[in-house]
C-alpha cells in the first residue's frame, strides 16, 4: 500500500510539469518473454530433478533398511531361538530402527536444503532477470528521453500509448506479437 501511495505521489508531482515524460511497462510480460527465462526454467527443472533422484535412491535405502527391519523382527519372534539368540536378533531389531529412524531424519534434512538451493537459485536467476530487464529498460527510457518508468502493475489503469513493453522486447530481440497476451485475446 506504501509502495502504490508512493508511486501516486510521484507521479501527481511529476503531473504538475507538462514537461514530464512518463511511460509504463509490464514487468511480467518482460520477465516471461526475456531470452533467458525458457533456459532459467530448464535450469531449475534439471537441478529439481537432480535432487530427486538423489532423494529417491536415500528413499529406497529407507526402504531397504524398513525391510531388513522386518525381516530382523520376524526372525526374533521364531520359537525355535534360543534365549541367547532371541536377545541377539532383539539387538538387531533395535540397531536397524535406530538406523532407519536416522536415515529417515536425514533424508528429511536433505530434502529441506534441496528445496531451499532450489528456491535459492530460483530467486538468484530471477533477480539477475530483473537487472537487467530494469537496465535495459532505464537505458532506453534515458535515449528516448522518459523521466519516469513504472511498472504496470501499480496502476489502476494506464492508456497503451504510454506502455513501452513493446520497444523493450524489441531491444531483446523478441517480437511483441508473440506477447501472451496477445494470444489470449485472439
């Protein structure tokens, strides 16, 4: 709310001077169209992906370690053993729960920081996106002489006359009529 009050203010002021050339672009429809976001999405797809086969081959250790587990339990619960015995695979049954219960720990462990280096690198490409769609963007709004550039998102409304999306796909060499939504109205 403090952000969309700041912009009015800024923009009511800037009002007050005939001079001001303010122009608006749509912040998602860069980032969705910018050259590197079908490779950051393959990035992270392929690093999601990683990590799931490595969490799959610890699940099937857990599963492993589950079934030893049941194994060593029947076998301590066979008549035929020895009171010495009995003890022996009562041990065994209780060092493969500890084992799996550890196991199990780390994997959810493992699994939380896969998620986070996931987020992590998600939220790292989408800033570097956004660098440099804002630099492109505050170079060309300079060479066509705009004194403000906002993003389309904080406005109510904005008449398309003033929107630049266009001639900043431009810049990327993207052509605008592959805009989503574009399509989408067609």
């Amino acid at each position: 709310m403090k952000k969309i009050l700041m912009v009015i203010a800024a923009v009511s002021a800037m009002v007050v001077s005939a001079e001001t050339k303010i122009a608006f672009v749509d912040m998602s429809i860069l980032l969705k169209m910018h050259p590197q976001y079908d490779s950051d999405g393959r990035l992270l797809k392929e690093t999601d992906s990683e990590y799931q086969e490595k969490l799959d081959k610890r699940q099937d250790e857990l599963k492993k370690l589950a079934e030893d587990g049941k194994k060593a339990a029947e076998e301590a619960q066979n008549p035929m053993l020895g009171a010495k015995a009995r003890q022996e695979a009562m041990k065994k049954v209780a060092d493969l729960e500890r084992k799996f219960i550890a196991a199990q720990q780390d994997l959810q462990r493992e699994a939380a920081k896969y998620r986070d280096e996931v987020e992590n690198l998600n939220a790292r490409l989408l800033r570097t996106r956004m660098a440099e769609i804002r630099e492109k963007t505050a170079e060309y709004a300079k060479g066509a002489g705009y004194d403000i550039v906002l993003d389309k998102s904080l406005t109510a409304y904005v008449d398309d006359k003033y929107d630049i999306t266009d001639k900043i796909l431009l810049i990327y060499g993207v052509d605008p009529a592959t805009r989503p939504d574009r399509e989408a109205a067609k």
